[in-house]
C-alpha cells in the first residue's frame, strides 16, 4: 500500500506539482498531423493546462495558451493566417513563440505606444515526427524528440489511434509493466465474451529489468520455454509514460489529474509482395471508449479492455486499499523509480529516459521479439499463418471505431480484397 502523499505526488501533473515538473521534462504526443488537414485549429488540454494547438498557413505548428490576451477570448475560435493565429474577437494576432505581432486598433490609433509588445501569450514548442505532434512544456534547454527506431522503419502501413479515457495516467501507465493482465484480460475475458469458459495459456514466470529507456518485463507461460522471445527478449515499459510492444507504441499521455489522452502508433509491416510500400501520410482517428447507445464501456478490443481496467480503478486509483502481490514487482519497481526520479528533478538533474546528445539520438533501438519479420517482411502466405500478426489481417484488434476509410487503405497495402 501508499500513503494518501506518496500517491498524491505520482499522480497530480499540475505545474505547480512535483510529477507535474518531472513529466514536463520529456516531449508529449498530443496530436498527429493529418488531424490538420481540413481544420487548422484543435483545443488541447495538457497536463491541466488548457491550450490550443494551430498550424498556420505557412505550415508551422504552434502550441499557445488557450485565452487571448486582450479580453481573454477563445482563440480555439480564431483563424489562422499565413504567419500565426488571430483573434477572431478584436484581431489581435500572435505567433508561436506566442508573441503578438498585430493589435489592428491600437496599432492606428497609438502607434507609439506598441501596445503588442508589451503583451505575450504563454506559448510551448512543438515539433513533428513519425506523423505525430509532439509538445514540451518544461524548462530550457528542451531535450531531444525520441527518434525511435520503429519511426524510420520502410514498407510499412502506420495508423495513429487516439481516445481520451477518463481516469488518472498513472493507472494506465502501471499497466505497462503488468504481463500476467494479459491472460485474464484479453485471453480468458475474451473468450469469455464469446461464450467460450476454457482459459488460455497460463503464466509460470515474470521477470523484470531495468534498463536505460525504462523497464522490461519478460514472462514463460505453460504454452512457452525460456528460449520464447517473450522470455529472451521480452517488452518494454518506455519511461516515462509509454509502452512498446514491437509492432506498436501506446502513450498514456495526462489531460489532467483525472483525464488522459491514450495515443497509439502502430506499424503493420507488408507482405514482401507488396514492395516498396511508401506511405505518403500516417492516418490518424480517435475511437470511442463507450458504447454510445447503452453507455456501456467498449470491450471487444484489446485497448478498450485496458482502458475499462482503468476507469474501474476510479478517475485516481486509490492505493491506500490495495494488496500487491508477486506478479506486482514490476508495479513495485516503477513506482521507486519515479520517486528516485522526483528527487533528481527537485535536485536540479535529469530523470530518466531524458535524451540530449544528436549523435544518440538516431534510430534508438528498444528491445524487439520480433525485430526481424518487422523490418524485412515475410511473404503473404506466411503471414497469414503467424500466430499474432496473422490475425492482424483479419482485424483490427487494438481498439474500436477505425473508419471505414482506414480500414480499406490498410487492406490496399497489405495486398487483401477490399470489403
């Protein structure tokens, strides 16, 4: 168990909060690009701060504070021009350092008195990769943006996958380092849901590591050996609030205390047939968390299973009442490692997993099982026969909603018939 203050410091963001400045130490994905195609504006909520998010005529990104400064109207509402954001309620304009560079009215009445310079907007840098937005909203110097591996990666069909769950990001992203969930929650609860009441492979073992991006945890089941990848290699809890399983990136990034924004970034590798594959934009779509008839939670898809895990701990999981066990030592870990990080950062250090250094940052390799088959491809026909991504050409297992539009360009690039 926690005490009411060792969970209060793991879970409130705000600025003013101490896992609020560790957390505003590392890039957010907050966006992905192709949500900017036909509107250029997108409110954000950050970590508790309320903000807007614009891409301007010239192509530029910018990450301002969400009033305007003049009478603090609603710049989610304003339009874009070729360099900046205009009010739409006195044309005041801005650009994204947040620097107003036009006050139309009181540039032609009091010229002299340059009123625009004497007023800002708080404003964050923001940059782009791998078809996502990625915002840093702490002090400077501003590490570097990740340049995972996986991101550089040809022949590929990306997808960016979004929903907003209603609970803490700290519950979701203990989830990260809990393998024996796996058997319950999306083997035996599924098969449960499909009339079926046998269970699946059982856990023997799990193990866990750290290592310089975050944990790892390796796991044997009865249907398994220790020379199984998931066993020699096994998957990554990304610090500090990711997930990587091989084949796809899941973030758990903090709307506010009681609010996070799961962003998923998966690649679905193409049959060798399909070759060369070029992806000219990554699409990206935000699926629902309930059923909108019923108001039940969505439950037939792997994330959506996580995200009903979740919200059932409450909006703040209460970790005063709970019971660890074995399988929780990973948990266990975690949890030291962001108190060890609390106190670097209150030290005037870097926390964990913080990347500075160019030369480093190219291609950052993450432990892969199946690093091979995602990088060369296998055939079409044995492909279909993999046990994990062979069913991924049947369905879209990882969450609920994806547009017809997606689906059809997946199954293009794949090489299938098209529904």
């Amino acid at each position: 168990m926690l005490s009411q203050e060792k969970n209060d410091l793991l879970t409130k963001v705000g600025a003013d909060q101490p896992m609020g400045q560790l957390l505003r130490r590392y890039w957010m994905p907050i966006a992905a690009v192709s949500e900017f195609k036909d509107k250029p504006i997108r409110p954000v909520r950050l970590m508790g701060e309320d903000l807007v998010l614009y891409k301007d005529k010239s192509g530029v990104f910018g990450l301002v504070e969400r009033k305007c400064a003049h009478r603090r109207a609603d710049l989610a509402y304003g339009f874009v021009e070729e360099h900046g954001l205009r009010c739409n309620y006195h044309g005041w304009k801005y650009d994204q350092t947040g620097r107003c560079t036009e006050a139309p009215y009181e540039d032609a009445a009091a010229p002299l008195a340059r009123l625009r310079d004497k007023v800002a907007l708080k404003a964050y840098p923001v940059e782009v990769k791998a078809g996502m937005i990625w915002a840093y909203l702490g002090p400077q110097p501003a590490p570097l943006v990740p340049d995972w591996e996986p991101f550089s990666w040809a022949n590929g069909f990306c997808q960016i996958v979004m929903a907003e769950v209603p609970c803490n990001w700290f519950q979701c992203q203990e989830n990260s380092i809990d393998p024996v969930h796996f058997e319950w929650m999306h083997t035996n609860w599924s098969r449960r849901q499909k009339g079926d009441e046998t269970n699946g492979p059982k856990h023997l073992k799990v193990d866990f590591a750290d290592f310089e991006h975050g944990l790892i945890y390796r796991r044997i089941r009865d249907d398994t050996t220790d020379a199984h990848p998931m066993w020699t290699v096994g998957r990554v809890c990304l610090w500090p609030n990711g997930f990587f399983l091989g084949d796809h990136f899941e973030w758990r990034v903090p709307i506010d205390d009681e609010t996070t924004l799961s962003v998923a970034w998966i690649f679905s590798r193409v049959p060798n047939e399909q070759e060369p594959f070029i992806q000219e934009s990554i699409p990206a779509w935000r699926g629902p968390v309930q059923d909108p008839q019923t108001g039940d939670w969505i439950s037939s898809h792997v994330m959506n299973q996580d995200f009903v895990a979740w919200v059932g701990q409450g909006a703040v999981a209460d970790r005063t009442r709970e019971h660890l066990g074995a399988s929780d030592r990973g948990i266990a870990m975690l949890r030291r490692q962001f108190f060890n990080d609390l106190e670097k950062v209150a030290g005037g250090q870097d926390p964990k997993g913080v990347i500075r250094d160019p030369q480093f940052n190219q291609r950052v390799t993450l432990p892969i099982a199946e690093r091979d088959l995602l990088i060369n491809g296998l055939p079409a026909d044995r492909l279909a026969q993999h046990p994990v991504f062979g069913k991924h050409l049947k369905n879209f297992v990882f969450q609920a909603g994806q547009p017809p539009e997606v689906l059809a360009a997946y199954r293009a690039a794949m090489g299938l018939e098209i529904a």
